[in-house]
C-alpha cells in the first residue's frame, strides 16, 4: 500500500465526507512545486485554491511567520498588536489611502462582514433587499450562503432570513432592472471564480458602480479570489477604475496562513458602533505577519507583472492548443480556465496529475489554473507543451471525447 492510500483509508475513516477523499496527500512543497506523501512531484497550477501566493516555503513567508510565532502569536481583540496595525496601513495604502479595515481568518467571515456592514446601512436607509449574482460564490456561512447564487450550495439549507434577488452575472441591464431605492447592497465578483473563473464582459463593473451610484445601493466585491495580484493587479476592480464601497479580501492574502479583510471606504468604514462584530482569531499576529510578508514580496520581486506576463503565456499557449476536447480559454493574469467541449474536466484533471501538474476541475466542463504568483514562464510552458497529451489521455480515459465518430 501507498503512503497514499494509507493516508485516504484513515481520512475517510475519521472525516465528515462533504469533501469526498481528495486524490493526494500532499507533503511538502517549494517554490510552485509540491511533493506528495509518496515522494512524487507535481508543478502546483493550483496553489490550494489561488492562496499561496508566493508559491510554497518561500523564505520572506518562513521568516516572517517563524519570528512571529516564537514573538507572539496571539493577543486575540482585547489587545492591538503592532503587525495588524501594519497590514491595515499597508492595505489602506494600496487603496489610495482610504478605507477602515476589519482582519479576519477566512474568506466567508470577512463577507459576513461586510454583509453585516450592508444591513446596518440598510436599517439606517429603509433599505432591505440584496442583490447578488446567479452562480456567484461567497462562502458557506449563513449569512454568505444566502448570498450565494449556485442553487445546489445555497437551497439545501434555506430558507435564509435575508431576502436576495439573483440577477445573471455580467448582464449590466438585468442588475439595473433589479437594483433599486429599497436594496441595501450588491454583492458581486469582478470576476467568478468558483462558477469557472467566468470574467464579466467590459464595462460591467463600471455599470455596477453607476447603477449604484444612481440609487443609494452600496457596491460590495467579493475580491477574495481576485486580489492580491491574481490578475495581474492589486485589485481586479482597478482594471475598470470601479472602486467598490466595501471590499473582501483573503484567499492570496496570507499566502497559506489564514486571513482575510473586510475594508469599508468613506463612511462605510465608520458603520459599526463599539461592540457590533468581533472575531477571537480575526488579524491575529501571525496571520498578519504573513500577509505582510506577501504584500512586500510581491512589491518587491514584482510579482504583479509576472503574474500578468507569465499568465500571457499561459493563457495564450493553452489558447493556442488545437484538440478536440478543447473549446477555449478564459481569464486574465495567473487565474483562467481551460473549458471543454464536454463534461470531461474530473478525466482532464486526473490525466493531468498522472503527468505531473495541479489544476482543479472545478465544473463538469472547466478546469481552474491559479498558480503561484512566482510560476515561471519556462514552468507554464512545461504545462502548454504537455497539456496536449494530458487531452489525448482524458479522451482515452473516457471514450467520448475523440473527435465525433461518423454515424453507420
Ligand atoms: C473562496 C471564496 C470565498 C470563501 O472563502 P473561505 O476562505 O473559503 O471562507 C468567498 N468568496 C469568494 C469569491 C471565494 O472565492
């Protein structure tokens, strides 16, 4: 027996099976590479779900986290502790300045932030209902599971107290026609990560912000996968100058630590009165460090460009890939999706780990590559020149997906 094998007995033994048994036990990883349990190599196209930003045991994360916890790891909120302070600056610095900040450990909590932000301003205005998108994603807790626009997640555990209208992603008129005097707020991704990294066509997230502006609706993006240079930018809303007034953050924000940040501009900062939310763990010392450490990183060896650079040559290699089982390409910076002709994406992402690379089938016909943010080109391009046989072993894993067969 594998080490492998061993170790996904045991898992499913003693876990609750909402996540099934996961194809690998992973051991250690370096750089964009990651070992499993029985010593093999993988390239990490993936990067545990967009979050290590810096690619794994990268020494500026190691350093910074290690002299945190052997300093002090926690304080929880009854203390500050210097390195939250840094990070909520070093984040309002990115933001021109402006924004109050609120540190959490996860994505979900820092949108049951900016949700409880939401309603707030809601009660103050008159304001009741929410507009979020169909297919949107914002996380498994109540509040953002209510928001969250994919059926199968959301309606197994309604009904929800918060009264939602869904709207199509990226249809700039359906959200006119749904935002008025009486919403609170509009959640929404600049781009759909867990849909399948589902980019909106241009100018809509100009729209949001107009329509918005236009009725009192506050603007809230869900940039917990967008952000932290994933598209090539700090903030993915900045390629439409569509700055929200509450922002999420977390996934690459800690580059594998636990964190994430609610930011409310203006006087959306200012909303909460003493006592109104709290977080035992939320912008603990470590998780702080971390983030620091990712931000000078990616400051300082660049990471923005790369991830904008390298992500070109991805992209337009993998576009470039001429296969049957292939319909295109979508997605910018280090964060696209491969979509296929049929649903065969669970065969594609298992002939891809038998030659050695991480994606994630993320639906039936969508594949998600999010790499660290320090992917080389020479390592995207070992994936383009093999991506075509990894095809040719999902067509023959399935048998359905060789060009059509004449009819007799
Ligand atoms: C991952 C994700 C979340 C939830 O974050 P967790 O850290 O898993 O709670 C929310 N919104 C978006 C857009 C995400 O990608």
């Amino acid at each position: 027996m594998t080490a492998n094998d061993d170790l996904r007995a045991r898992y499913e033994a003693a876990f609750m099976p909402n996540y099934g048994v996961p194809p690998l036990a992973l051991a250690r990883g370096e750089g964009a590479r990651v070992f499993d349990v029985d010593g093999r190599a993988y390239l990490d196209l993936i990067a545990g779900i967009a979050v290590s930003s810096l690619g794994h045991a990268h020494p500026a994360l190691v350093e910074a986290v290690s002299t945190q916890v052997a300093t002090l790891a926690h304080t929880s909120n009854l203390f500050l502790h210097e390195p939250e302070v840094l990070l909520a600056e070093r984040l309002r610095g990115l933001l021109d300045g402006d924004g109050r900040v609120f540190l959490t450990s996860s994505g979900t909590e820092a949108n049951e932030c900016a949700l409880k932000l939401a309603i707030k301003y809601g009660r103050a205005h008159g304001r009741a209902r929410f507009v979020a998108t169909e297919n949107g994603f914002h996380g498994r807790t109540m509040g953002a599971l209510s928001l969250t626009g994919k059926a199968s997640i959301r309606e197994p555990f309604g009904p929800f107290a918060l009264d939602v209208t869904f709207v199509p992603y990226g249809d700039a008129a359906a959200l006119k026609d749904a935002v008025g005097e009486d919403c609170a707020a509009v959640f929404l991704e600049p781009t759909q990560g867990e849909a399948g990294v589902v980019p909106p066509p241009e100018g809509y997230l100009a729209a949001a912000r107009e329509i918005c502006d236009a009725t009192g609706a506050l603007l809230v993006a869900d940039e917990i996968q967008a952000a932290i240079g994933r598209t090539g930018a700090w903030f993915a809303f900045q390629a439409e100058n569509a700055r929200p007034d509450i922002l999420t953050l977390a996934k690459g924000l800690g580059g594998g630590l636990p964190i994430g940040a609610c930011v409310g501009f203006g006087e959306h900062g200012d909303l909460f009165a003493k006592g109104d939310h709290g977080s035992t763990f939320g912008g603990n010392p470590v998780g702080a460090a971390a983030a620091l450490a990712v931000l000078d990183t990616i400051e300082k060896d660049g990471l923005l460009a790369n991830a904008a650079a390298v992500g070109e040559v991805l992209g337009a290699g993998l576009a470039a890939v001429d296969h049957p089982l292939l319909a295109g390409v979508r997605g910018r910076g280090l964060w696209l999706a491969t979509v296929l002709t049929g649903p065969h994406a669970a065969a594609v992402e298992a002939a891809a780990r038998d030659a050695g690379f991480l994606i994630n089938a993320l639906q039936p016909d969508a594949l998600r590559i999010a790499p660290p943010l320090v992917l080389t080109a020479a390592q995207a391009e070992s994936f383009v020149a093999a991506f075509p046989s990894i095809l040719a072993a999902a067509s023959a894993a399935t048998g359905t997906a060789t060009p059509p067969a004449k009819e007799s």
